[in-house]
C-alpha cells in the first residue's frame, strides 16, 4: 500500500526551513509518477521557453498554484497572495520541484 494516495494531500517542508523547530509546511497535492512526470516536463520547458520573466513567472504561477492547498506552523491565513508575499521566486521554484519530487527537506534526511 502506497504511503500516500495521488489526489490526496502530504505536507512539504522547504529545505531552508527544514531546521526550525516549527517550520512552515506546505499542503499540497500527492502526485501520482505520470503527474509528477508532467510537472517535470513542464517545469523542464519553462526553463528552456523564450519568454520574459513576466510570462515565465506567470506559468510557474498558473504551474503551481492548483497543486498548493494551504500551509501549517504560520498565523498568516493560507492564500496564494500570502504565499507570493512570504516566499522569494528561488523558494518558489524550490516547491515546486519538492512537489514534483513529492519529497521535502525531511523525508531526504530519513
């Protein structure tokens, strides 16, 4: 039996909060192998697409934000806003290949 079921929901921790003692956790998406293959490629083609940064952000955006359900160990109400207000572009990128990877800071240590 799987750990987890695709369309259901796991918690990642992003590696430069992975040792605080309450870190934030983000709810997203579990994946199944053919979604977190899409994700990659499509992650993959953004990096490779001629297009500004205007456009580029706005496809991570439009990547992202579907997969993102809310977050734990913040008083900050969960929305896509206040995610965009508390984490840098770099972070961004760091989740969203955590939730291809389906895998955070935590479960690489274990």
């Amino acid at each position: 039996m799987p750990v987890f079921k695709p369309g259901g929901t796991i918690d990642i921790i992003l590696d430069c909060d992975a040792l605080e003692d309450t870190p934030l956790t983000f709810v997203v998406t579990s994946l199944s192998v053919n979604q977190s293959n899409d994700l990659a490629e499509a992650l993959t083609e953004l990096i490779d697409s001629m297009v500004t940064e205007k456009q580029r952000r706005e496809r991570l955006f439009a990547l992202v934000s579907p997969l993102v359900h809310g977050w734990n160990n913040t008083d900050v109400p969960y929305s896509w806003s206040a995610l965009c207000d508390v984490l840098s572009m770099e972070d961004l990128w760091s989740l969203a290949y955590a939730i291809k990877r389906q895998m955070s800071y935590r479960e690489k240590k274990a």
